[in-house]
C-alpha cells in the first residue's frame, strides 16, 4: 500500500481532472483497489478555511500523497503482527513498477542495482563542518561551485546510481510504490505520511549532498536551502531562475518566478500585489510560528504518527510534512500531472527539491532545538527504521533512524535572522 498508488487505470481520469486532488474536500476521498493492494485516490485535501493555521492542516499534501488509506491494514498478507518491529529496507530483487499518482501510470523507478552487498552506515568522523546556507545568500562562486556540481551530476550516464535521474528517481523508489514492505506482500513501502517523513528525507539529501561533494572534490560542499519560512526567502530563490543553468527547470510555475509565496494560494489565484506583500508575509510567519507552538508538546503532530513493519500508512502526516507540501505545489506548475515538483514521482528531479528539504530539515533542527534536543520518539519502531541508500563511496548503507541521533554528523545551517518580523518571532537558527 502505498501513499502515492493512488490512482490506476481502473481510476476514471475525470476524477482527477474535475477536482484539484490537492484541494478537495475530504469526504470526496474513495479508495480503489489494485489487485491485493488498496490504493486511493488523491482527494484527500481539506478544504481550504481561511485563517485556518492549524497543524494538522492537511491542504499541503502533495500530489501522491495524503489520502486516505481506506483499508486498515495492520495484519500482513502473511498474517503477521503489524505492530511491534521497524519498517525495514526494500528488498532490492523484488522491485515492481511504481505508480504515477496523477493518472495511474506505470512508470519505473527501481534502483540500477537488484543486488548489493550492504553495510550498515557510519556517520563520519573527519570533522569535516558543511555549512548550508540559504540559497538567497549565496555568492557568486557558491553559485557557480553548485551550478558545476549539478552539471557534473546530470553529465554522469543514467544508469549510474549517482547521476542526477538515480538521484532523482530514489524519490519515487520510496514514494510510488516500487517495493513491499518486506515480509508484508500487500504493503507497499511508503516514506511519506508518518514519523519516516524527516528520517528519510533527512537521511536522501544528506547522501545527495555527499556525492556533491565527491563530484565537486569538495567535502565541505553544503546544500544552499530555501528558507521559504522567513520574509525573505518566500521567493523562488533567484539562481534558479536562470533558464542557461543547470538549476533550471522548465517544468515549474512560471507565474510564480518571481512572485512572493503565499502559504494560502490556490492555483490560477492572483499573485499578491505590492501592496499585499507585507500582509502576506506575515500571515506565512504565523503560520510558521503555530506550526511549531502547537505541536512543541508532541512530536507526532510536528514529525508525524507512528509506523510500524507491516502498517499501512494512515495519512498522519506531521505539521512540517503538511507544510512542506506548499512550496512543492507552489513551485510546481498548475496543469495535473503538476509534474516535476507538484508531484511525487518527479518531485526530486528538479533541483530546487533539495534545497527545499534541506530546509526542512532545518525546520526539524530548529523544532529539535526547541525540545531541547531530546529524540522525538524514543521508540524502537522509530529508531530501529532503516533506509538503504547508495552513498558517496559507492556503496549501499542500511541507515537507522538512530544513527541520525548517535552522532553530530557535521553539518549546520548558517544564519538567517534572530529576530522578530512585525512581532513574530521566526524561530530562524542564529549561527
Ligand atoms: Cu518526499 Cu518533499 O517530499
């Protein structure tokens, strides 16, 4: 079961083209079952209620993802507990056609490799300091050194597990139903939807950032993120924006390049005009400023609800994951299949999906901060989860959600702002 199979061919593609998937009400949600496996449909978005800021806002979703899992799954096809282990890695030789979200097509999006010879990540010891920055604060090399890294990228050939399509297309692997739950058949690995949002993102950009770093021979290398909580990064960040770079992709919104986000648009919706700007700033900060007061005494609302080997995700997105979800469909373009970053399946081809998890995760380091820096969830479900990726020595590490917590692993975000914004305090890290 997968959060992002949502839809098949069984699916009439009016269901998807009558209704922005994104923004319908959630009582249109219906599920629809393939084969063993229950998909849904993508209906899954609360309506929109103006002034409306709570954490558990679900109009963020991303297309693929959201919905609602009509079958309560927490018994295994092989009849096994659901509760009581870890998600554990794919099996990398049973990969399986995923599935586009947006109109129920079959697409591929297995790694280059069915076998590997697996070790457990060790999160390094050269202290070695990588200093993301915000994107809108680069300077001129820092921009060059990422446009040649990402070029390095795109220029290896596509079978290679590091190019810029494997990198992108790992995306999918977890998001579109490539793979079972091991040992659960009719349980399709989803990262999305629960306390796996920011591990595994966590754990995606990290190696993406490494192997930008062995391209670049530069292991400072950092992921410039975009700091689209604070007045100033509420913009695409301009390097992105120049159509001869790297960085480009077409596939965006172009009536958004050089708009201010509003946390509360809705597609073919005016820009903010000038004069609205500063209103709308700080109606994004707010939102911001709840995100985090609401859900401080309880990280499941921040990073998510539970899940356990063998559950089918039930949509209990956290409030970052929920947030997330805009600047994805805001960057995205407007028409479905709203790929590249309106969609799951493409969402990571476009390069600006790094820098935007890069803050996300910054958002989890500052919410971390704000406990105190006491592990979320000291539950072993959690921290025994395990992900595998193909890091920056060509080699397939089986990552543990503990292992994220076992060590600084030797990188910060620089800056942005201690301070206030007309009263709002931005909850920025101050380095
Ligand atoms: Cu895996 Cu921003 O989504």
């Amino acid at each position: 079961m997968s959060l992002s199979l949502l839809a098949t061919s069984t699916v009439p593609s009016s269901s998807l083209l009558n209704v922005n998937p994104l923004r319908s009400n959630t009582k249109n949600r219906s599920t629809v079952r393939v084969g063993k496996k229950v998909a849904y449909t993508s209906c899954e978005q609360k309506q929109s209620n103006e002034g409306d800021s709570h954490t558990i806002d679900r109009r963020n979703v991303l297309l693929g993802l959201g919905g609602l899992y009509g079958a309560s799954a927490t018994i295994g096809s092989q009849g096994k507990i659901a509760m009581g282990a870890p998600v554990a890695p794919p099996d990398l030789s049973k990969c399986q056609l995923a599935t586009d979200a947006a109109n129920g097509e079959q697409v591929y999006c297995c790694p280059p490799y069915s076998s590997a010879d697996i070790k457990p990540f060790v999160p390094p010891n050269d202290g070695i300091l990588r200093k993301r920055k915000p994107a809108h604060k680069l300077n001129r090399k820092e921009i060059e050194d990422f446009k040649r890294g990402i070029q390095l990228m795109k220029e290896l050939p596509e079978t290679d597990p590091w190019s810029y399509y494997q990198q992108a297309t790992i995306h999918c692997t977890y998001c579109n139903g490539a793979f079972d739950q091991v040992g659960f058949e009719d349980v399709l690995l989803q990262i999305h939807g629960s306390w796996l949002f920011t591990p595994w993102h966590r754990y995606y950009i990290y190696f993406w950032e490494k192997i930008l770093g062995k391209l670049l021979k530069d292991p400072t290398f950092a992921i410039p993120y975009w700091s689209w909580d604070t007045p100033e990064g509420m913009y695409m960040p301009g390097m992105y924006l120049d159509r001869n770079s790297p960085l480009y992709d077409d596939n965006r919104n172009h009536n958004h390049f050089t708009a201010l986000m509003d946390y509360d648009f809705t597609w073919g919706a005016p820009n903010p005009t000038p004069e609205q700007e500063e209103e709308v700033k700080i109606r994004n900060l707010k939102k911001i400023h709840n995100m985090f007061t609401e859900t401080i005494g309880a990280p499941s609302l921040f990073l998510g609800g539970p899940l356990s080997a063998g559950q089918v995700p039930q949509d209990i997105a956290g409030a970052l994951e929920n947030q997330h979800g805009l600047p994805h469909q805001w960057t995205g373009p407007e028409a479905i299949p709203r790929h590249d970053m309106g969609n799951f399946y493409t969402a990571a081809r476009d390069t600006m999906f790094f820098g935007h998890h890069a803050n996300v995760d910054r958002l989890w380091d500052i919410y971390s901060d704000l406990r105190g820096n006491k592990v979320e969830f000291d539950n072993p479900d959690w921290l025994d989860a395990s992900f595998i990726f193909y890091d920056e020595n060509r080699q397939v590490v089986n990552c543990k959600v503990r292992n994220l917590f076992l060590v600084i692993y030797l990188r910060i975000f620089v800056l942005i702002t201690c301070n206030t914004y007309s009263g709002i305090h931005s909850f920025s890290i101050c380095l």
